[in-house]
C-alpha cells in the first residue's frame, strides 16, 4: 500500500518540529525556504511512488553484477620505528611527541 504523499502538507509548524527533533535553530527565512524544499521534496517522492515498479527486482546497488572489488589483506613489510620517526621533529620513546590540544 502507498501512501498518499501528494495529500501530505508540510506546514510551517511541521517544519519548527522537525528542527526541534533535529536540534537546529531557525529563524522564519530558514523556516520558510525549508517549508518549499521539504515540500518538492515529498512531491518528487510522489512521482516516484507513481513509477510502475512491476515486474522489477529490488536492487541495493545499480551495478548488481558487481563484486568485491577490494584486495585481500596482505601482510607487508612495514618502516621499523626508528625509520618511521626518523624525521619526527620530537619524539618520545618510539611515539611522535605532538602539542597538548585539550
């Protein structure tokens, strides 16, 4: 069953809450403009629910004959950590010895 998508208002109260839920602040110009976005928004999933989908598998992914393109995990000669540190400006131990940030 679908749903009724075209009959769906987006109102400027529904926008306000979908904010609050979203924890973002709007002032009334980013109500108003998101009042139009959301609202062509639904009006696109509309068409999209009128879209004969019969007959049509569902897919997750539009290269369905792709396959696992990434390469096996090879374990690979590595720096030792005197090389890898070897330009480090400050060091301590075998670690890279950074400025505090907290």
């Amino acid at each position: 069953m679908k749903n009724n998508i075209k009959e769906k208002t987006i109102t400027e109260d529904v926008v306000r809450y979908v904010a609050r839920l979203s924890r973002l602040s709007l002032d009334d110009t980013d109500v108003t403009r998101f009042r139009g976005q959301l609202s062509r928004i639904l009006d696109y999933i509309a068409q999209l629910n009128e879209v004969n989908t019969e007959g049509t598998l569902p897919t997750t992914h539009v290269l369905s004959s792709m396959k696992n393109v990434f390469r096996e995990d090879e374990q690979k000669a590595s720096l030792s950590p005197e090389e890898a540190l070897a330009n480090a400006p400050a060091r301590k131990e075998n670690f890279f010895k950074v400025p505090r940030i907290i």
